[in-house]
C-alpha cells in the first residue's frame, strides 16, 4: 500500500540511504539532516512502510523551494514523484495563503526530472550557467523553474 505523510527525524537514517542510491552526487550526511526543522515541508512516500521517495521543501516568508526529491530506482516511472509532488503543493496550499511560488533548480542534463516538473505545471524561469559540478569535473548549467500556487 502507497502512503505519503511528513518525513520526520526517525525516518532520516533510511532516507538518506535513499540520497545516496538516487543522485550521482548525493547530498552529504550532515546537509541532509541539516535540511530538516520547522521551515521545511518533508514528505516521504512508501510502498508497504518502506521508504521510496522523499521530497525536501523549504519555505522562506511568500516563497518555497524544492530542494530535493528522489525515488528509488525500482520504484520509478509509476507516478510516484508525480503524486509526491501534488501532495507537496497541495499541503503548502493547504497550510498557508501566503506562499505564491514553489521554486527548484535541475541539472539541465536531468531530463525525467525536467519532464516531472513540465508535467506537474512547472515553467522554466531563466539558467544559471556553469551552476553545478559535475561527476566528471566540468560544469553544468542550472535551469530555474517556478511553480505559481493559486491563492
Ligand atoms: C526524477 C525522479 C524523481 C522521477 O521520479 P518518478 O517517480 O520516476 O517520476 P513519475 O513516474 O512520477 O513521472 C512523472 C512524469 O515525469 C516524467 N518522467 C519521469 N521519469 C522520466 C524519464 N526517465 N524520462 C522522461 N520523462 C520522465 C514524465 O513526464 C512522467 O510522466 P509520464 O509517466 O506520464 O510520462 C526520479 O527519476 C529520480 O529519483 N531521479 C534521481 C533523483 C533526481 O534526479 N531528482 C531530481 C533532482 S533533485
């Protein structure tokens, strides 16, 4: 059975496991447990009680920003970042009439994330070049996309 509810302290350990399963350049220990607290909206999806999928949110004033999101591998193209996602901006419209805008940053490399995003209702916003490092030692660009939450 799938669920999504709060990513909380006690689900940290098997989540950044997930971290570093999902990303050619995860996230250190110390970032990902860092990036918890009161002004983010973690979510995790399982599929019967397991860890598949997280999202990283933090919210600033009228703003927030996706910093995160992952699936495991096994468990990808079934819709789950999808309804992740959904989940996600249902929750910050939910709680707040105050944030205007869910805000990320990809890899432009990163096609089924960018493909995720379009499909959700994400527009691209401008590029950040030479942005990230990559695997190999080069750089590449960041593209900005902006969610609108309706008010
Ligand atoms: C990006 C990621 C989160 C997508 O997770 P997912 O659960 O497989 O995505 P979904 O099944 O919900 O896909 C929703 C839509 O995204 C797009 N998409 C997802 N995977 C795709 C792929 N491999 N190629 C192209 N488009 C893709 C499609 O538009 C898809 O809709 P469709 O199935 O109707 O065509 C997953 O691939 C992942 O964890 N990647 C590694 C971590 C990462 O790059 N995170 C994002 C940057 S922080």
């Amino acid at each position: 059975m799938k669920t999504i509810s709060i990513l909380n302290e006690n689900d940290l350990k098997e989540a950044y496991e997930l971290e570093l399963l999902c990303h050619p350049i995860p996230w250190s220990k110390e970032t990902f447990f860092s990036n918890q607290g009161e002004r983010y909206l973690n979510l995790k999806i399982t599929v019967n009680n397991k860890i598949v999928g997280f999202c990283i949110c933090q919210q600033v004033i009228d703003e927030a920003t996706l910093f995160n999101i992952a699936i495991h591998p096994k468990y990808r193209k079934q819709g789950l970042a999808k309804a992740l996602l959904n989940h996600l901006i249902d929750e910050l419209m939910a709680m707040s009439n105050t944030i205007s805008t869910l805000w990320l940053e990809v890899r432009e490399s990163n096609r089924p994330a960018i493909d995720l995003y379009h499909s959700i209702g994400f527009n691209q916003i401008t590029i950040r070049k030479n942005y990230y490092p990559t695997a190999s030692g080069d750089q590449e660009d960041a593209i900005i996309m902006a969610y609108t939450l309706a008010l």
